[in-house]
C-alpha cells in the first residue's frame, strides 16, 4: 500500500487527555481515533492489526477443536431472566427496547445465547464435548473509560464456551484451554501471567486471568517470592501472622491508649445494593475488600458508606464500636482472631474498650476472609507476597453448572437415557485491549515496535528524494517485486516530505523491517539501506539479499 | 471437518411459520437457528458462508481502492442531529441511551459517522479521492420481519463511502462502483438487474438498487421490454397516455354515469407524520404511489386515512370531492391532465359532477408524479413496462453535498487554499441476505446447491457402512490426502446412520463436489462414486483423478 493514499496519517500532537502510552501511539500514529468516550474508530492501520490478532485467534481456536459461530448482537432479556444475570451484573449492563416494546440487553458475554443455542438441539453424549466460539461486539456501560484501548465501552471480544459431559471431563478441557491461551499470547508477542482471580457477574467457582505485568494496567495480583502463587488481590489468600501468645487481660476502659494499630478493632458501615447495611470489622492495618466482603454475604455491589448515612444510622465517622452494632448484620475478617488484647471504640464512643478478645468480648455473625492483602504480605505458606499490577487481557471461567441449571433443556442425553445437565467453561479475549498490551509492552522513545506476527505490514519502504527519478523507479520496482511474492510492504512515495519526517513517521508507526532508497543508498550500486526496527541498527544491502532478512527474523 | 463433530446438524423438520425456501433450507440443512424475530445465529456452516461472501466482497473493494476501517456501533445522536436524519428515519431507527444518559442511534448507515471521523483530519485535493468501508452490525427496527435472512433487524452490512472533490469526478466514482457490484454479485453466482431507486432516508438525488429477480422478494421494479429502462416502481416514469382530442362539454350534475372508470377524479385522503392531512386525486384507472406522494410534499412518510379519521375531517369514504377540500392542501397526479370531460363526485356527495376538466373547473395546489404505474403501462418513451419482483441485495447512492453540506468541517482543502464540501457516495450490501438469495437461486427440489465460490466445503465425501473397515482406511486415507492439499472437505464419517439418509444430507447440505466411497466402489477397484451437486450425474472414479474433477469445474 502506497503511503500517499493511506487514510490515517501520523500527526504531531495528540490532545492533552490522552494519557496511556499506547492510546498517544495509536492515536500519533493513524492507529486509531477517539469517538465517544470509551469508544473508537479503527483506521486502516488499526484494522489491519486487529485483523492479525483476531486471525491468530481464530487459528489457535480452529486448532483446539472449537467451532465459530455468531449470535445476535441484542439477547431477549427472558434469557437473562433464567438465570437472573439482569440483577446480578448491575449498572454494567446495556437495556435497549424495539418499537414493539420488546426489551433486549446488549450484553457483554453470551452465556445465556449460547445455551438458548445448544438446547435448540437433542444433543447426546455423542457430541460432548464441543467447544463454540464467536467474534462479536461487546457492551459495558461503565461510567467512565481511560486508557484508550485498553477499557472500551465497546469491543469487539473472542468469547468461546465449552460443554463437557462431567466435571472431570471440563477439567481436561480447562487445561487445554490454559495452553491455548499461552499460545495465543506467545504468538501476539505478549509474556502472561495465569492469575487465579475473581468470576465477577458470569457465575462459576473458579477462574484465571491471563495478566500482562504493565503499570497501566488495572488488576492488581500478588505473586509468592517463587511464582507457584498467582492469585488476584480480589481473592487472594494471604496470612494473618501468629496468634500472639499472651495472656487474657481483664476488659478496661480507658480514653486512650499506646497500643499499635494492629490491635485495633476497626469497625465500618457498608451497604450493598438493596441499601441493606452491614457493619464490618477488620484488624485496624489491615481494608476491606468489597469483592470478598460481596461474596461473603451473598450480594453483588457492596460499599463503604460515609458521612451523612453513617450518622443516619447512628454511628459516627471512625467510631464504630463491636459493642454497639444497632443491630445490624455484623462481619468480621478472620484477622480479628489474631488480635490477643486488642482494643476498640467502646459503647461510650468518647472511651476506648482495651484488652478486648473475640469471642470472649464480642462476636460478630460472620467471620470470614473479606480483606485486601497489606503491602509485605505472607502467602498461607510463609512466602513473600508481592503486589503487581497488569493488564488483563483473557479471562478463562469454570461455569460448571451455574447455567446449566439455571436455564431449563439445558442438557444432554447420557448413555443411560436420562437427559443431565452440561458443566460449562467460558474463555474470553478483548482483541483491542490485546492490541493496546502489545503497544504497551512493545515500543520505545521513537514510536511502536510491532512482533511481526500481528505488524500492519512486513515491510516499511521508505522513498527518500522521489523527484529523484532514480530514486522513484528503484523503489518502483522493489515495491512491485515485493508486493509480487506477498510481501505487505507500505511504501512512503510521498513526494513533498522531508526525509527526517519519513523516517520518524516509520518509527512511530513501527513495522518490523525498514527498508530506505535515496540517491546515496543508489550511488553505492544500486543498494539500499535495510533496518530492523527493533535494534534500530542499520546496514547497506544488496535488494537481493533482502529476502533473507525479514524471512529469518 | 468431520460431520460426526459439526455443531448444527442437518434435521426433518422446521417449524410451520417458516416459508420463504432460503429460510428452510438454511435452516433445515443447519446453516442458522432464530433467535428472536428478525435476528438469527450463524452455525459453523453458515458463518462460514457468511465469511466467503464478507470475502469476496472485501478482495473487490481493496481492489477498487478502498480502505477498511471500522466505527463504533454507538452514533452519538448529536450527529444525526446534525443531519435532521433522527427525524426523517421514523420508526426504523433504534435509540439508547447509557448510564450517563448519553444517547445513542444504533444506525442502520453510518453517514454520519465517516463524515464525523473525516473531518478529525485536514483533508487535501492531494488525498482526494477516497473511500472507506467497513462490515459492521447495523440494526433497522422493523414492526415484524419475515423471509428469515431475506430482511433481519440485526445483519452485518459492508457499507462504503466515497469522497470526491466534484460531482464530475464523483461520475466515474459511481460508474466504478456499478462494476465493482456487478463483480462482486457474478462472482458469488448472483445475476443481477441494476435499478433505479428511491434513496429512501439515505439522502442524495439517485440511486441504483441490485436486484435479483425473484417471487420472494419485495422490491418491485419495471423493465421495459428492451430491457434499456429499469426503476423500482418508487419512482418509475411511466406514459398517462394520451389527452383525448375532445371537446370541451358544459359542466352537467348526474345521479349515475356510464363513463369508464379512466375518466373518474378520485380523491383520497392522506395523513403525514405530523399529523398533517391532505386531498389527493389520481385518474380513477391509477394507484397513488406513497413513496413518489411524500417526495413531493417533502414528508417522511405518508398513509391513506380511513374510516374514523375520514369522518373526523368531513369526508364519506370514496367519495371526495374536487369541489369541497375543505380548505386542506391538494394534489393530483399528472394523469388528471389526460382526463377530459371527465367525471367526479359533486360537493354534493350524492350526485355526480360530469364533463369535468382540470383547470377549466377545478385546480389543486399541486399536480405532480405521484402514482403507481399500473399493470400495462408503457414507458415514456412508449415501450412496455413489465413488473418484476426481486430481491435488493446491494444499494448504491449518490450523496452528493447532502451530509457534507449539513456537517460543519465536512471539507477538503482544494488547490486554491480554500475549503470546500466533498462530494459523496455510498455503498451497500448485506451479507446475510446476499447469503439467503444465493438460496433462494441455486437450489433443487433436494436441497441447496451451492456456488463454489461461497460453498462452505469444497468436498463432501461421505462413507458409507464406516463400520467397514476397509471404507474406513479409504475415506480416511482421501480425507487426509485432501485436507493436506488445501482442500476443504467435509467428511461423514458418521457410524450409525444409513446411507440414504448420509446421501439425503449430503443433497440438502449442497457442497458442490460429492465423493461417495462405500463396500461396493471399493470391490471396483479402490474406486469413488464422484458427483457434481449441480447436476446429480455419478461416475466412478480413480481417486487420483478426482483433483481433475473439481479443479476443472
């Protein structure tokens, strides 16, 4: 493709709200353009890697035995009813009603479709297990997105599903798809982590994020010092310490007290999303964590409430007391049971109860794991704990038999005759938040650095002085030689650009290989200057030799 | 592909409430599955037709020089704000709006969405022409559907959009295009008719819709009998005939009349959008065409009133008057103007009024094109008109300044220094239904029969008795000899399942190339029954000469 008639040209400045690195490339260097918040146009050059990704995809996908297919965009929102997703996923979810009124949800998985699908069909043990997949537009109405493309309100996303005859059985397809995954990255030019993580609004016992490690990234998972332990910080598992071995003290009150934080019996109010207010208790180093604290008590949307609801319910603001709950649910983590004389806000909020224990002093209804893992963290085994921070850009679910249950005819014939429920697994991929990764991971100071398995084009065919009509006719031809054996060259022939422009133009839009013509490469017979724009080295070479550069990459 | 582990299966039967034959052999042969009206599921097979033609259409747009990109789903409305187009579109159009109460069209063209992404770049004669297009889900809120994939509310659609400097170079855009769609439709084996249109709520002067004649179609066209003239009966100019070399008679008031209904003035009364009614009349012999009545009254859409409405406003059904309109806004077709001494209802309901002649004894506030051209009628230019039914399956529209001059910065910069409007185009074709016409043209009484060029397989080659294990070793042996030279075979391999009924697949299915290998071709020699799906003549075959057989077809 001629660069001259590309539509989609690098520009100098990107507006001052875009932050991420790879939202500024993507956006400098025709990639893509912004149009509502949270949503994008694809420019050529960005459709063209979007393309390669999804291709890659689709080969791994083929290649594991799964099928592709396609469901409506919009669900009839009875399907979401059978399995009440249309509580459960909250203010994520898209509604849209038709003229006659019918109500659908654009939706961003297809759980309920595919099984609406599947039991449309008698389908035997003979045709367990089978795999279903589909490249499909995405919604998620969040409030507000950043990052460009790496958290989109709409995304084109690979979502495939598997129906297995029995637990044991969705076992060996979990792993297969594990290694499937691995492939898919390694072959888009990303190193993942598989992070144990938290199954959010699609249901199941357990999941695995596939994390890029990445600053911009926004799952947060802690690592052991020996990387057998991957777990997001949303369900991650770590030690509360030694239960200290003093002696019970007699209960005191005091207006102050030089005990440490970490005797602290902190007390807090939160609300779930029915208003229903619990009061919730921690050791004092150590927060909260809503994602835990909701599974705990069965919810799905689970805050800390302040100031004007606090004092509505009778509580003041850091004073809330194990001896004064008003009644309420009370929940506390099990960190609570480490504290030996441990102190807290006594009924009388002006004094402290010191020498306080669990159980002997106070109980609470639930005690369960509902905190976030502090800095310097021990892993159940005694490791280092190390907090990181990645882009998540697959997800890989057991669903079990959460929709299979749920929905009604959602089974098969066993060998016995009698009709059972499938066991499910769901594997997700976002294709741009892929592409964004990549970008993150793969560029330097100069521009984008593509793996040449997802590059817009091979080759980047730069004509330097093409009123030189020396110049003109020699990348002429290798255009033409290259474009012949399938080669996909993009070939900068504009005439009114300065050379310096040309070349950092090719940085910033980063394919893999370089290739340069200009009256001087063509006074040293006819040669020309070849760059791989990786290591940015370059070296004058014979057309001819080219071939083997770029194949052996 | 072995059909043991294909998704969708071939089944007896459909349901009752499917009738035009694309949907039921789509659906019987396990192309597709309905979700709720008007939307369907891609299966394995029918994705993968789907994919061919998105193919073909793709290879000749890049062709013709255009880009692919790809636009949200979600149009900001402001944009269609711009355009007046949330108005024109009526019904059709869907709305939603998000958490942050942000609205959204989900379009059915993208318009404005091009002109919007355009205008983020500076634009110069140097980069004019262009043209972008993309596949993308579009969404028409129909009352009801029906054909299955003949109209859907939810269907990807390539929709391409042309910038030109002037409407001079505009012409050879629009002439490139009508070969680039000829091509295209040859090439999945669709013949098509290039008609004129109307351009419905797209905008612009003219358009071209691609028809494939066909019963169950639901655009009607006439042709005249040279075949030179082509217009959908939207807008189809057609000859009143000749004004009558007669006398003018004195005005006369009759009880009855012996005069041919072709001398009859009669009124119909009409309701727009906004609720504004009008009196229109036509020769007595002739329909009022609603499409050509709204172009001429500059409303959207436009209904015959009856009964109570009719009341309401004055009038007694059949019986409107020239002579009493009640002060609404009139119009009549140019037939009026072929009538003399013709013959109306009086003001007086009862009596006729006789020897009528427009202008001499009534006017109205506008005389125009406003009718369907009966059964019978002859072109202007006197040649006969036949009526045709066919199927759209592709839509061409010249733009001009309508988007362009409606959108602020829809500009190039011209040679001059000064900005000016792009002139544009655009161009439709849904994928799915292009899909369902091929069906509904190539197939039999046993099935589909598919062009090779969208066939989801190239081969379908079937064993017959695979408990045989010498069937097997061979059908094996081919399928592998096959899928390693890059063809694709679909093979049943299926244990349990007679032969007739294999066969009886395989017909409905409509690979093009059949290879049967059973106990009887092999006692023949290690022999193939090979078959042509088109014409169902079997020959036995080495199968080393098999490559010859559907390499030559």
């Amino acid at each position: 493709m001629k660069y001259s008639t590309l539509f989609g040209k690098t520009i100098k400045d990107v507006p001052h709200d875009i932050v991420s690195v790879s939202h500024k490339l993507l956006y400098k260097a025709g990639y893509i353009r912004d149009s509502s918040n949270g949503r994008y146009y694809f420019l050529p050059l960005g459709l063209k890697v979007h393309q390669k990704i999804q291709k890659i995809i689709k080969e791994e996908m083929d290649a594991a035995g799964y099928q592709e297919i396609v469901t409506p965009i919009f669900h009839p929102v009875d399907l979401w009813k059978e399995t009440g997703r249309t509580e459960s996923v909250g203010f994520e979810l898209l509604k849209v009603r038709d003229r006659n009124n019918a109500e659908f949800v654009l939706g961003g998985t297809a759980e309920e479709m595919l099984v609406e699908l599947v039991r449309k069909f008698q389908v035997s043990y003979k045709d367990m297990p089978f795999g279903l997949y589909q490249f499909s537009t995405k919604f998620r109405d969040e409030m507000r997105s950043r990052g460009g493309l790496l958290r989109m309100k709409e995304f084109v996303m690979k979502d495939a599903y598997s129906f297995n005859i029995s637990q044991e059985d969705f076992k060996d397809e979990y792993m297969k798809m594990q290694d499937v995954y691995k492939n898919i990255f390694k072959r888009v030019g990303l190193d993942i982590k598989m992070v144990s993580a938290d199954n959010g609004y699609i249901g199941g016992d357990y999941c695995h994020e596939f994390i890029v490690e990445s600053d911009v990234g926004e799952s947060q998972f802690l690592e052991s010092s020996d990387g057998t332990y991957l777990a997001h910080q949303d369900i991650a598992k770590f030690s509360r310490g030694e239960i200290l071995k003093e002696e019970f003290l007699p209960l005191e009150y005091s207006n102050s007290t030089n005990n440490p934080i970490s005797k602290f019996v902190r007390g807090d109010l939160f609300k779930d999303e029915n208003n229903n207010f619990y009061v919730v208790f921690t050791r004092g180093d150590i927060e909260v964590n809503t994602i835990k604290l909701a599974h705990v008590l069965g919810v799905y949307d689970i805050s800390k409430v302040l100031n004007d609801d606090l004092l509505k319910m009778g509580f003041l603001s850091g004073k809330i007391s194990p001896f004064d709950t008003k009644g309420l649910k009370t929940v506390g983590d099990i960190s609570l049971k480490t504290i030996v004389n441990g102190y807290a806000y006594s009924k009388y909020t002006s004094k402290y109860a010191l020498n306080i224990n669990y159980s002997r002093d106070f109980q609470l209804n639930i005690i369960d794991d509902i905190a976030l893992a502090p800095l310097g963290s021990l892993s159940e085994d005694g490791k280092d704990l190390i907090l990181k921070k990645g882009v998540e850009v697959g997800h890989i679910f057991q669903l079990g038999f959460h929709y299979s249950s749920k929905m009604s005819g959602a089974h098969f014939t066993d060998k016995d005759g009698k009709t059972k429920p499938y066991y499910m697994g769901c594997y997700g991929i976002g294709i741009a938040r892929t592409l964004a990764t990549i970008v993150e991971v793969h560029h330097d100071d100069k521009g984008i650095v593509w793996p040449e398995s997802v590059a817009p084009f091979m080759v980047h065919l730069v004509g330097i002085n093409m009123n030189d009509s020396k110049v003109k006719e020699a990348a002429d031809k290798l255009y033409k030689k290259l474009t012949d054996i399938g080669v996909d060259v993009l070939y900068d022939d504009r005439l009114d650009v300065f050379p310096g422009e040309k070349l950092s133009d090719a940085d910033i839009i980063g394919i893999p290989h370089r290739v340069v013509i200009s009256p001087k490469t063509l006074k040293d017979g006819n040669n020309i200057e070849y760059m791989l724009r990786k290591d940015r080295i370059s070296k004058i070479l014979n057309p001819d030799k080219l071939n083997e550069e770029f194949i052996n990459q």
